[in-house]
C-alpha cells in the first residue's frame, strides 16, 4: 500500500455509564477547535467494540 492510498484516519474512545459525559466532552471540546468528523457515541457494543465508545474521523493531510 502507498501512502497515497491512506485518505484518512479514526480513533475509538471506549468509555462505561460512569464516563460517557467525560467521554463526550473529551471529544467534542478538540472537534470544536480542530474541525474534525464526529461519529456516533455508541451506548451499547457495536461490532467488534465489546464496550461503549465513540469514534472521531480525521482527513489525511
């Protein structure tokens, strides 16, 4: 694969009942001052997350 290929990038925030307002809130304050794509804050498990979690997406430069 080239680098070419990449066209953007995501990361998971895995978070339980107790943190999901921390959860949130750590990604929402950078979208805000970054522009970055925000995913669904998943409250149950989706897929192959076994717990709760959040996903940010991000533009190859």
């Amino acid at each position: 694969m080239h680098e070419s290929d990449i066209n953007g990038y995501h990361v998971h925030v895995y978070f339980d009942q107790s943190s999901i307002d921390f959860a949130v809130s750590s990604t929402e304050q950078p979208h805000e001052k970054f522009g970055y794509q925000l995913g669904k804050v998943n409250q149950k498990p989706v897929g192959p997350h076994p717990v709760l979690e959040s996903t940010s997406f991000f533009q190859a430069s």
